[in-house]
C-alpha cells in the first residue's frame, strides 16, 4: 500500500470515530473537528460584515458544553504569531478571518484555572477598555485570577498568571456568502482538564450530552443575553 493511501485510510478511521485529527501543515498542536457554520439564535448563517464591533459573542465548539468567543475586533490582525503551549510546544496563529481580517474566536476557558462563562455567571469577558485592574485595554480579562489575553496576536498572555495562550478556534471564511465555520482548535487545548473538573456540574446541567460533539451549526449569541451576570473588575 502507497504511503499516501495508508494516511488517507487512517484519518478517515478518526474522523468516523469522531475524534479530532492533527492537522501536520499547521502543527501539532492543531485539531480538526466537526465542521459547523456559525448562526444565529433562528438558525439564520451570520454574516461576517455584519458582526458588531468589539461585542462580546459565545458559542459551544467543539463540544456542547465548551464556550468560546467570537470578536469582530474592528481592526484587522493579520500579523502571524508564534506562540507557545505549556508542554513547550510552538505553533503559529495566522490571524484574523472576515472581510478586514478582523474576526477572531477562542476557548473562553481560562488557561490558568479553568474559569468560563456559564449561564448563571462569567469572569471573563473581552474588555474594550483599559480598568484599574486591566491596564491592557482590548483584551480577553479573567478576573478569577486576572490573567489577561491579546486577540489581535493569537490570544498570547499579557497579564496574570496564565501558564499558556486561549486555545484558539480555527474559521473558515466564505467570502461568497459571506459565513463563518468552525473548523477546529490551535494551540493548547483544556477540554481534558475541563472535563475532569466540572464533571458533576455538567452532568447535573447537560447529562452524557457534555460531550457531543458540534457539528452542523453552532448558535451564536451575545454573551449579555448567555449570561445572567458578568463579573467586572
């Protein structure tokens, strides 16, 4: 068997058992995941040119109880970054996707103590301007332990006692009509870690859902809408 076909056998032996693949061009620290087009709460695709600017947004990818964070920067960031996991492992971010290259998206689990936004509550959040305690304005600000992240450069630390980058969310872009998808992650995942963690809470909450896989869709939402209360500090 050529080399070729013995890879092309394999990975589709893990995409049917719904595990993610590495993808080599981009590193090992990429995963590919189930492809989802990014709605809204109707179903309706969202339109990358009509994101609003610097807002909060949230959905679940790649799993139903794992949040992340869509931003429409307003500024386009398009400046390659490499970056570093906590396993010492480098891997490049390429930049923002859309129109002006100014749509990001991340795990909005906080690479320091796991901290995320539920339903009932969120420490951390996208943060336009600078505070008291975030002297860094536009930054991803967990106030559990006040670890701050950069958007326009991968998601790197800038504050706090962050170990590693967010994990970011890989999007394709259609410029035809104009949609976003979800495609997979980059960097240092902490789904693992997540899950260990919050087991009873997302089994009270989700059941053996927790762990579904997104594929399809995944709804967006504004994260003043998700949440009942975002903690600001």
């Amino acid at each position: 068997m050529r080399r070729r076909e013995f890879i092309r056998i394999c990975a589709t032996g893990i995409a049917a058992t719904g595990m993610p693949a590495s993808t080599p061009a981009q590193g090992a620290t990429a995963h590919m995941y189930a492809r989802a087009k990014l709605v809204d709460a109707r179903g309706k695709p969202l339109r990358a040119s009509a994101l609003p600017v610097q807002k909060n947004l949230i959905f679940q990818y790649p799993f139903a109880s794992t949040p992340c964070f869509l931003i429409n920067l307003g500024r386009p960031a398009r400046t390659s970054t490499v970056l570093k996991t906590v396993a010492n492992q480098d891997y490049e971010w390429k930049g923002g996707v859309g129109p002006a290259g100014s749509i990001v998206a991340y795990s909005a689990i906080c690479a320091h103590q796991l901290a995320y936004p539920t339903k009932e509550i969120s420490f951390i959040s996208f943060r336009a301007e600078s505070s008291a305690r975030n002297k860094h304005a536009q930054v991803i600000h967990c106030c559990a332990e006040h670890s701050q992240y950069d958007p326009a450069r991968g998601g790197r630390v800038v504050a706090g006692p962050a170990p590693q980058p967010l994990a970011a969310i890989l999007l394709d872009y259609d410029a035809k009509t104009d949609e976003l998808f979800a495609t997979g992650t980059m960097g240092g995942e902490m789904f693992s870690q997540f899950f260990a963690k919050y087991e009873f809470k997302l089994a009270m909450e989700l059941g053996a859902a927790a762990r579904q896989a997104v594929a399809g869709t995944a709804v967006v939402s504004e994260l003043d809408t998700y949440c009942r209360q975002q903690v600001r500090c």
